[in-house]
C-alpha cells in the first residue's frame, strides 16, 4: 500500500514529522523550532525573525527575537544595520522616521535641542536683539545691543566677605627696610 502524507509528515505511514530545521535555515546564530510543515526562528537582537534572523537594516532597530524590523522615530536615527537601539538626533540636526543618518540644519539656523525631527524645527540664527531701553554698558553706537555682552563690559565682582591682610612679601620687606 502507499500513503499519501499530509504536508511536513513523512514515511510509510505519515508518522514521521520531517526536520524543517536540517539544516538550520536561521541566521545570525538563531536557533531553530521545528513545527509540522514548517519551523520557527528564535533570534538575537539586532535581527528580525520575519526573515530567518536576517540583520536588522540602517534606521531600523531589533530588539531580541522581533518579528519584524521597527523604524526608528522622529527624532532619533541608526546609522549601523544590525542594531537593537537607535540614537537620540544630535543638536544642530533633525532626523525623520527611519533615519539612517542626522541632516544638518540649513545654513543660518541652529537647533539647540536633541530628538528634533524637522528640518521645521532648525530656528534662525539672531545675531542681535533690538531693546526699547539699552543698556548703557553693553550698546554699541548704533542703539542695538549684542546677544552675548562682551565680558569688557561687564561690571567688576567684589567679595562679599572680609579677606584678611595681605603680607608683604620678602622683596618688599627687606626694601622698606
């Protein structure tokens, strides 16, 4: 007689569950579950199991054992493939979903914060700020007043606590003497 055997069984009576996993279809040192008809991957991070443990790719993270790949967020990018973290978007960039690498502001802005994710966020550079009432040690002559006061023309700190008296040195002894 002959069997005709369901799909992943095997041998002259169907009895005999065949060995998806020989040899080991998952990658990235993966281990391998064998199902009927089929197999299962369990991964380490940094791969993805919806494809047999393959490396998780640029702007893209996969923690341990991950079905599939997730992108990064706003704000955030990877610039390895294989990873299982991404990195927070660095000052003076933005980073949109599934960044690879950070994009530089545009010349003329700044972005003073981390985890921006639009090149809408960058703001413009203020080199000077007008004041309805300047400051006199800080205004130059043309009535506007710098961002940042040169420190020339910041007024001098004094202690506010008693220093004791200072003692003349050896040279300065022996010449009033």
């Amino acid at each position: 007689y002959q069997c005709n055997c369901k799909p992943g069984w095997t041998d002259k009576n169907c009895s005999t569950n065949i060995n998806d996993c020989a040899p080991n279809p998952c990658l990235n040192g993966g281990s391998c579950t064998d199902k009927v008809n089929g197999f299962e991957c369990s991964c380490p991070r940094g791969t993805e199991r919806a494809s047999n443990c393959s490396t998780c790719r640029a702007g893209f993270f996969c923690p341990k054992n991950v079905k599939r790949a997730i992108a990064c967020s706003s704000g955030t990018y990877q610039v390895n493939s294989g990873s299982w973290y991404c990195l927070g978007c660095p000052k003076g960039s933005f980073c949109a979903d599934a960044s690879q690498w950070p994009k530089k502001c545009p010349n003329g802005t700044y972005q003073p914060s981390w985890n921006m994710s639009a090149q809408s966020d960058c703001l413009a550079w203020a080199t000077r700020v007008r004041r309805s009432s300047p400051r006199p040690s800080a205004t130059r002559a043309s009535g506007t007043r710098w961002a940042r006061p040169p420190s020339a023309a910041r007024a001098p700190t004094t202690p506010r606590h008693r220093t004791a008296a200072r003692r003349p040195s050896v040279v300065e002894a022996a010449e009033a003497a």
